[in-house]
C-alpha cells in the first residue's frame, strides 16, 4: 500500500469499526449489501472524473449527465401498454414464498388453464377486480407456474388470491418497449459524444475545464428537465427481466461473525449477496488499472498531468489523451446514470444526481489523485467511495439527526485529508533524510 493512500484505509477502517461499534446492525447482510451495490455505483464516476483529474482537469457535470442519462434511456425506451387479443382464466393458486426485505407483500405462484403466449416478467394479468404483477416463471411437479404480486394498488395479494380461486378470466396486458440493451447503448454512445465535446473544446479551444464542465452542468440538467417536461421518469412494471439482471446479485460470499454482530442470525458465517454492479466496478477498475499502469498510452496520460509542455515536447499526443480522459469520464457518468435508474426505477431530473460530482471529485482526491495532475491511485478512489457510503449509512444507523448529515460528513473527510497529507509529508522527509543520509557517506 501507498503511503499516501494509507489515510483513506484508516479512515475508512475507523468507520467501519466505530459504527460496529455502536450498532451492530451495520453488518447485516442487507447493509453490507446496499453498500457494495452504492459504492460500486458512486466507485464508477470516481473512477472517470480520476482519469480527467490526472490530466490536471476537473468535471463539474457528472451530476447532471446523470440525470440526463435516466431521462434519455426512459424516453428512448417508448414504453406502451396495450392489452393482446387472447386471454386464459385460473387453474390454481398457491402461496409461493414470504416477502423479502425491502418487499412490500408476499409472492404467489398461479397455473393457468390455457398457458398464455409470451408472459414474461413486467406483464400483468388482469380480473375484474384484481391486478397481479408477473415476476417470472417457476417450474413446479413438471407443470409452468407465473410468479405474481399485486400489480398495483389494493387488493393485496392475499385478497387477489381469493378473487382469482373462482376461475374467472384473466386478461393478459403488456407493456411494448425498446431493448433496454438497445436504449443503453444508445446512451453511452451519446455520453462519449458529450465526453468528446468537452475534451474537444478543453484540448483544442484552450478553454477551461472548469468553465467547460460547468456550462454543461446546467445545460444538461436544463436538457433533462425539458425533455421531461419537468416530471419524474420512470420504467414503472417495464423492463422487469432487465432490471432483475442487472440489479440483481452475481453470487454470495462468506462473512464470519457479521450474523452475530448484527443479532439476526445465530450462525457463525453469514452469507452475503455480491450484486453484478460491483463485478462491474471490478471490471472497470481492472481495465484501467491496466490502461494507466500496464501500457505506454498511461504512462503518456501520467506524464500529461505532471507536465503537459515536456510530455508535448517529448512527443506526447497530449490533445488526444485530454480528448480520452473527458470522454472516459462521460461514458462512466452515463453507465452510472442507468444503474441508478435501474436502482432507483424513476430519475427526477430536477433533483437527480446533484452534487454528485463533488462526491465523486471528493473520492478521487481523497483517494490519491491529486488536483495538480500527474497522480492515480485506483483502489484508493474505490476507497474513498466506500468512505463516502459508509458515513451516510453510519449516520443513519448511529441516530445523528439528517440536518448534521453534511457537518459529520465533511469534518470526516477534513481528517482523513489532513491525516493523509500528514503521512506524505512524513513519509517525504523520511526519504530526504536517507537520501542525505547515503551522499554524506
């Protein structure tokens, strides 16, 4: 480990221990869970503003972009409902599992006497007097059941259990989209379009990234608001496969004692869910690990930040790698916006993603990058978004009332900057010292 990201561990491993400390629910499996899957989406856009950050550059729209990016994905995906000409009418149903956390009611599975073609998750099947949401499929004694809940508002799924138990008609409505693949694609292309304006403009029309960056702060918010005419977007029961996939975990991992600690189970491991965001955030970080430590057009983007006049006289395509950093940064600003749709299920585009740039400036910089340029350290920008995440959940957890949120949270990152720039000092003059240490001899 770097010495100077040694700060943003320790601080991160304090508040980690301290919050244990004091309430041990910090460890239960659905905490731990939530945040893996918010580290790992605010881990994404620190990762990108880290590229233009060791150019010697800054972001100010991620936040926006954000907001853009849901807004955009939600219209591109042209959701309809309409009813289809056929309809089938209930053979049997069962209870099918207890809600989870963060569930609103129970699930049930129903069999239907004429299987109707094409169900599939985000559907829903209509009575006279209930509505149920299709979640899936499930195979049960060799027979095809659909797993439901309540499509909507009352009746819950109990009392739609006993309105369906007659046999009546059931009527099948979907709702038509575009590939959410589709639609995803299309706005990353549009966000690396974004990324190579600002660079262009940054890189070529010799404009400041500061001012750059925030001009497209309040374009792309004001763009997002226009295009939404200023309401909340959402998938609504749209795209349900889609957001289980993505949303949903990869695998589970073994945490020792967490369980205990926690007080909800009485095992000595406890099993943790690990969502595909944060196999995602693995990915990223891999590939620009070794992007910036493995290959020469890295070390060229390195040299940029430290020195953009020598690596141009060195014969460094400084212009170009500018160019790349901004739009690395808005492609990771526009995949982060459609997870956190996807978390979310609606964007508000008034509200969406603000400050989130600075939480993502705040990572980066606490985690290694400094703002002068020429300096990265990946794993330690992941940890400053651990850090970031963590104090929110401490605050909640430890009682604070939400008006000390912003206090608690910017002393905490106050200390672990000073700590941090204490240990590179130290470890500094540390360095002279021997250096003066071995001419003396």
């Amino acid at each position: 480990m770097r010495s100077r990201n040694l700060g943003i561990f320790v601080l991160l491993l304090a508040i980690v221990g301290l919050t244990t400390w004091f309430n041990g629910l910090f460890l239960d499996p659905g905490n731990i869970r939530s945040l893996i899957r918010d580290t790992s989406l605010y881990g994404l856009i620190s990762i990108g503003v880290a590229f233009v950050i060791i150019t010697g550059g800054i972001d100010l729209s991620i936040g926006s972009l954000i907001a853009l990016s849901g807004v955009i994905f939600i219209t591109i995906g042209d959701f309809q409902k309409y009813e289809v000409d056929y309809q089938s009418s209930v053979a049997a149903v069962q209870p099918f599992r207890e809600p989870e956390p963060g569930e609103p009611e129970p699930q049930t599975v129903v069999r239907l006497r004429d299987r109707l073609p094409t169900v599939r998750a985000g559907d829903q099947l209509q009575t006279e007097q209930a509505s149920l949401l299709v979640l899936g499929t499930e195979r049960i004694e060799g027979q095809t059941w659909l797993r439901v809940r309540s499509g909507g508002s009352p009746p819950t799924i109990g009392q739609a259990v006993a309105l369906t138990r007659s046999g009546q008609s059931v009527r099948h409505v979907i709702t038509a989209h575009r590939s959410p693949w589709t639609c995803g694609a299309i706005v990353l292309g549009f966000c690396a379009v974004v990324g190579l304006v600002h660079g262009l403009l940054v890189a070529w029309g010799r404009l400041q990234p500061f001012v750059v960056t925030l001009c497209g702060l309040l374009i792309y918010r004001g763009m997002a608001r226009i295009l939404s005419d200023d309401t909340a977007k959402g998938f609504g029961n749209a795209m349900l496969e889609f957001r289980q996939s993505v949303g949903g975990a990869a695998f589970e991992f073994p945490l020792p004692f967490a369980g205990r600690i926690a007080g909800t189970s009485t095992a000595w491991v406890t099993w943790i869910e690990f969502p595909w965001t944060g196999v995602l955030l693995a990915l990223v970080t891999a590939a620009a690990w070794i992007f910036l430590y493995k290959t020469v057009y890295g070390r060229h983007l390195l040299a940029l930040g430290q020195n953009e006049q020598a690596a141009l006289y060195s014969g460094i395509a400084t212009r170009r790698l500018t160019v790349l950093a901004y739009v690395i940064c808005s492609t990771l600003a526009g995949l982060a916006g459609i997870l956190f749709l996807v978390d979310w299920t609606t964007m508000a585009p008034s509200t969406a993603g603000n400050f989130y740039e600075l939480y993502a400036i705040a990572a980066a910089v606490l985690g290694g990058c400094s703002l002068r340029g020429g300096q990265g350290a990946l794993l330690g920008v992941i940890a400053g978004a651990a850090v970031m995440r963590c104090l929110y959940k401490s605050i909640d957890l430890l009682g604070i009332g939400k008006e000390w949120e912003f206090v608690v949270i910017g002393t905490a990152l106050f200390a672990g900057v000073v700590f941090d720039e204490a240990v590179r000092r130290y470890s500094a003059r540390k360095k002279l010292a021997a250096r003066a240490g071995a001419t003396s001899e």
